[in-house]
C-alpha cells in the first residue's frame, strides 16, 4: 500500500518511472557488498560515494540533525552501519571545529570497511566491530548519548530495520536514522547524477538500486509503531530527498 502511494505522489514526467520502477524487483544486492569486488575497486566505488555527499551537502544535513540530540558541549555519538566511517569522520570534523568535545564512534559487522576509515588516522574517532541487532549490553547506561545510522537502513528488510530501532532505542535516548527517501524523482536523480558524474557502471548500479530498495516516510513510520517506544519516534521526510 506505501508503495503504491509512491507512485500515486508521481506527476508529470516521472509518472512512468514510477510505474515502471513499482513492477520492477528490489531484491537486487550492491557490487560493493560483493566479496568478490576487487578491494581497489570497492574504494573506488567509496571515494566516489563520499566525494557525491560532500558536494550535495548531505553530510551537513545531517549535522543538523543531530545536533539537538546532543547534550549541550558535546557528548558521546555511536554510528552504526558506518562502513568506511566517512559520516563519523565528518561529525568528528565539525565537533572539531564548532569546538566541541564529541566522542564519535564508527562500527560496522566488517572490520575491512572499517579499516578504511581506520587507515585515516583520525584520534578522535574510534573504529569497532558490533552487530547492530545486540547493541544493549555493549554499552553501560548513559555511556552513548545518540545513535545514528545514515544511508545504511536500505541494506535492511522491514524485520532487521525494527530490531534495529528496537536496540538502539533501549542504548542511547537520541536515534536519528536517515536515509534515502523511495521516490521515483531519487531513483531518476540516482541514475542521472551517478552516470553524468561518474560514469563508472559500479557506481551507477548502487546509487540506483540503493534508491530502489530505500522505504518510504510511511513504512519508516509503520516500522517504529511495531518496537517498544516506537512511540517515541517521528518519521519525516528531510530534503532534498532523505527520510
């Protein structure tokens, strides 16, 4: 039905790319996922995943939302699903500059993405293998002030998303998850700015079928009503194009 409404927001030229994109599957995986992509390849296919964030600002977007999670001065943030950390190393740059005393921690379930992040340098970034669905326990109580997961939700099923929510919501009183919002104008925007900005196949492939497998505004909102203090949470829609 949320999908549905997807392709009933769609007007003008991108009503048939929404009816396309709505008969189309979405189980498709990204090359960077795959074991098999050569390790240069893979941080080729990362720098450029980086290198789009910074010029179309999201990672000061994000920013901005996270900041009045905080505690006033600074605090403790946990990044989950960060894979080569370039979010935290970014929030670790502005806390840096806003003088503020932010400890940032990256984790992801693989320590070769990590390492990437790693392998920068950064002191004031701390680099850790957790599983994002057994976070309580890992943490003493108040140690972790906010929780955040950026463009990293779509790689979950709707089950994982909410055992997720339901963990992070039980460690740290501020969650913020953000990610791509589905809409046929992402889809249509991920293949245009990838392919134009780009070229690389690799690429484009991921930016679109991370679009594609993105939920939309209510689904995220579905989701949170299914976790205990899901009642807590509000799902936005944040542009350009994030949910």
């Amino acid at each position: 039905e949320h999908r549905r409404r997807v392709v009933a927001r769609a007007g003008g030229l991108l009503r048939l790319p929404a009816l396309l994109d709505a008969r189309l599957p979405t189980g498709a995986s990204e090359h960077v996922d795959d074991p098999a992509l050569p390790a240069a390849r893979r941080r080729a296919v990362i720098a450029d995943v980086d290198r789009f964030n910074r010029l179309l600002g999201s990672y000061v977007r994000f920013l901005d939302l996270v900041a009045p999670l905080l505690p006033p001065g600074g605090g403790t943030v946990l990044d989950v699903a960060s894979g080569h950390g370039c979010f935290p190393l970014a929030l670790a740059a502005h806390a840096r500059d806003r003088g503020l005393r932010l400890r940032v921690i990256a984790s992801d379930l693989r320590d070769e993405y990590l390492a990437i992040g790693r392998a920068k340098g950064v002191p004031s970034v701390e680099f850790r293998v957790l599983d994002a669905l057994a976070l309580r326990g890992v943490f003493a109580p108040g140690e972790v002030d906010v929780i955040t997961c950026t463009q990293s939700l779509h790689h979950l099923d709707a089950a994982l998303v909410a055992g997720f929510l339901a963990e992070a919501l039980a460690t740290a009183p501020g969650v913020l998850f953000v990610d791509a919002g589905r809409a046929a104008s992402a889809v249509a925007g991920a293949a245009a700015l990838s392919l134009v900005g780009t070229g690389d196949p690799v690429f484009v492939h991921d930016a679109v079928v991370s679009v594609r497998r993105a939920f939309v505004r209510e689904e995220l909102a579905l989701i949170a009503r299914c976790v205990p203090g899901g009642e807590r949470v509000e799902a936005v829609d944040v542009r350009p194009g994030f949910v």
